[in-house]
C-alpha cells in the first residue's frame, strides 16, 4: 500500500517534462547558475556571485548543491520534488502518531495536502518546511512523553534543520509548542527545555540575517477575503474538488463521532488548533516584502485538526474516505500537470533561437491563479539550458546564496505581473539582446520598434534587440 501510494504521489512529476509549477524554473536556474559560476563553459561570474550564509531559506539551495553533483539540474529537481511530495505526508503520519497512537489511518488524509497550493506555486522551500516542522514536533512531543538526552538532542538537531529550510515554518512550529504547553499545562522545566530547541536557529538569525526586521508595509485582508482565504487549506486545481474534500472532512468526523463509544476529543490539541484558527485570522496578509502570510498556517492547522479526536477502530474502516478523495486528486493533478505540457513546450522551443550566453529580458504579465502560471518564470529554462542571463533570478540579501552584479534595467512590472507603465524601450535596446515576451501583446508595436520577431507560440514573442550606432560604438 505505502508502494503505491508513493508512487501515486511522483506520478506527476516524473511524467511530464516540465512541471508546472510558478517560481520552480527561477529556483532551479538560481542553483544551476550556483554549481557553474566558475565553469568556463558559462559566462555566469560576469553577472552572477555566490553569497552563503546562515540564512533561514538554504532548504533547497543546499539540497540541489548536492543532488546537482550527481545528476542533470533538471533531474536534481524532480528528486527535491518527489522530496517535498513524499515528506509531507510522511512527517504528518510521524506527528499524528505521537498524538493519537494507534490510528495510523488518520494520517491518510495528509496525502491531501501533499500537493498543497505551495507546492504548486512552487514555494518549495516553505512546503519543506511543512514536512520538517512536523517532523520536529512529532520528535519533541516523543521527547515530552519520555524524556532523555538522545530524543532532545534529535529534537533539536529536527529544529535547527527547520530554520533553515524557512523562517516562517520556523516561527509556526514555535508557535505550536508554546500553544501546547500552554494548554497542557506543562510544568516549568519542559518550558526551559522546550525553548532551547529555538536558540540554535535564533543565534544564526540574529548573527547572519537580517530578514524581516525591517517593515515596509502592512496589510491586512478584509473579513470576506480572509474567509475566502480558508479554502486555501484544500487548494487544488479543481474547486469542486476541494468543496467536496473539505465536506467530507466533515462527514469523516461526524461518522467518526457517531454512536462510537471509542470516540474521545483531544482536548490538548483541540486547543492548539482553535490557536491556530485565531492566528491567522490575526496575521496580515503582507508584512514588509512577504507576502501570503496568514495562509502559511493552513497546512499545519489542518493536520493539529486530525489530532484533534481519538477514533478508535473505527478509524480503519473510515480510511476508504481519504482514500477516495486521493484518488481523485491524483487523476486530477496528472491530467493538469499533462494539459500543461503542450503549451510549454512551445515556450521552451524559443530557447533554441537565442544564442548561447545572451543577455536576455523576460517581459511576462498574467493575472491568473498563481496555480495556473507556469510561465511567469519559464524563461529561466533557457539560464539553464543556453545559459542566459536573466536580471529576474531571486537575489534576497540574507534569504537566497546568489547575488546579481551584473547592472542592467529592470522593470519592477515583472514582480507585479502587471506593467503599470511600459518599460523605457531605450534602456531595454542598451541593455539586452534579446526580450522574452509573454502575453504583452500591446507591448508589440514597441518592441518591433526595437528589436526583430524572431518566434512566437501562442502568447509568446521573442524578439532580437537592434543595436543602435551608439551602442555599438559603446561596445
């Protein structure tokens, strides 16, 4: 069962060239261009450079700076993918084990969020963090129920690895234990000893990042936004879908529950998700240049839910549900992952028509689901396969080991997925040699100004830049 449940889980991404998924590409380039930096078959150390530090997000950096050593970057990525897919669930079993011996069953209903709506927007290293922050708590609550210096020590090894796969999975796992000592009313010393597991993490914070210390902006959603936020917790390709899992969520408890003798609430973890309801409801939806914020808590939150009631029996016979509803996420996720490829492949043919080592500027919009943008960083594919240089790989002083040096023109419209103005068509001539350009078409007429269509596929155009008589000479 656990063979075909695993493979269920890698089926999508092992059968399509490219997954689709919104920031991966952009990852994937930034380690690329990491392990070639000094290769003299590239010409990244012209723009790029390495900056590693104790920084709170090297969970995927780190990761692939290994698997990249001993396999293509894109085969490196599919296995940091099947990574995160198959540790979610994993670590969520581990934890619910130490809160519900005995019902392992329960668990099946994390397969659920194993392609949870960060996964597929390609915030991998937060959904690792998911999988290594249950993995810590579940490691710390064996430690509560039989103290020792060995199952501490691995707790706090559990939560020094979680800083640095995320900050904010960091912060959630903190939040979870202070919420469960609390409402377990645990004696003094767990407190102690349950705060030390933090001071590693902290240390390197305050010694090598600086990242969130400084706050540009705050906001926060409106009731009805935040509401509509909630059905992030089930977020997939098909909204029918998920309507019908978060019901029969319900209707799992309620037969649960239902003239079942064995039934009992877990009172202590009631508590800690009835916290966690509360708290993001609290959080904003942007503090400073972070973004998504209250939504991060909905993962963990739906698996203190599953903690939540002690079963009995019963609980085998109810798997069928989750079971079920897997199945059908599964088909559904495949046959997206499938329905993409078409359309990207004929992103990806465009990386042939531009020679190798171009500077090259992605002019990209879409205002879609974040779910339904594979493109937005696509042109990142052609870092790695042409070696391009791109100015829009995430360079985040104290969050990502990559610096840009290179000094070119880039507008902020890219980030934004919308161009309130159009780019300063002068600078773009100076600075490039090529424009990526994707569902921009009213930008054409400018761009045709500039440079000569070289390809187009469906919303794409590729354009080579004309160089001016002053560039030239400046050349």
């Amino acid at each position: 069962m656990i063979l075909i449940l695993a493979a269920a889980l890698l089926t999508p991404i092992w059968m399509v060239e490219f997954p689709p998924l919104l920031d991966y590409p952009n990852h994937l380039a930034r380690s690329f261009v990491l392990a070639h930096l000094n290769d003299p078959a590239f010409t990244f150390s012209k723009f790029y450079r390495a900056d590693w530090g104790a920084y709170p997000y090297l969970g995927m950096d780190a990761v692939l700076a290994l698997l990249g050593r001993l396999f293509p970057i894109e085969t490196a990525g599919r296995i940091f993918l099947s990574l995160c897919a198959l540790a979610l669930p994993a670590s969520a079993w581990f934890f619910l084990r130490q809160t519900n011996p005995g019902e392992d069953s329960t668990a099946l209903w994390t397969l659920l969020i194993a392609w949870n709506v960060f996964f597929l927007e390609g915030f991998l290293n937060f959904d690792l963090s998911l999988a290594v922050g249950l993995l810590a708590l579940g490691l710390w609550l064996r430690w509560l129920a039989k103290p020792g210096v060995v199952p501490w020590i691995a707790s706090l090894a559990a939560f020094t690895v979680l800083y640095f796969t995320h900050l904010l999975g960091f912060g959630i796992a903190g939040l979870v234990v202070v919420a469960y000592l609390a409402f377990d009313k645990r004696p003094v010393r767990d407190w102690i000893w349950s705060g030390a597991l933090a001071l590693p993490g902290m240390a390197f914070y305050l010694h090598s990042s600086r990242v969130g210390l400084s706050v540009q902006k705050i906001i926060f959603h409106g009731f009805w936004e935040k509401l509509d936020s909630l059905w992030m917790i089930l977020h997939g390709y098909s909204p029918l879908l998920d309507l019908i899992s978060l019901a029969a969520l319900g209707v799992w408890f309620f037969a649960a529950w239902w003239r079942n003798p064995e039934f009992r609430w877990n009172y202590r973890w009631l508590g800690v998700a009835a916290f966690l309801f509360v708290l993001f409801w609290a959080i904003p939806w942007m503090w400073g240049e972070g973004s998504d914020l209250d939504i991060r808590v909905l993962p963990i939150l739906f698996v203190v839910i599953l903690a939540t009631a002690r079963v009995g029996m019963r609980v085998k016979w109810l798997a069928a549900i989750p079971l079920l509803l897997f199945g059908a996420r599964t088909i559904n996720v495949t046959q997206h992952f499938a329905a993409a490829q078409p359309q990207l492949a004929g992103l990806a043919r465009s990386f042939e028509l531009v020679p190798r080592g171009a500077l090259v500027l992605p002019i990209v919009e879409g205002d879609q689901d974040p779910i339904e943008r594979p493109f937005t960083h696509f042109s990142a594919y052609g870092v790695i396969r042409r070696g391009w240089f791109s100015p829009y790989l995430m360079d985040a002083p104290g969050e990502t080991p990559m610096r840009i040096i290179y000094d070119s023109y880039t507008p902020d419209g890219f980030w934004n997925h919308v161009y309130d103005e159009p780019p300063d068509w002068k600078q773009v001539q100076s600075d490039y040699e090529y424009v990526w350009a994707y569902d921009v078409s009213r930008f054409s007429a400018a761009l045709s100004n500039i440079g000569d269509r070289i390809y187009s596929a469906g919303a794409l155009e590729v354009y080579k830049i004309r160089k001016s008589r002053d560039n030239a000479a400046g050349e």
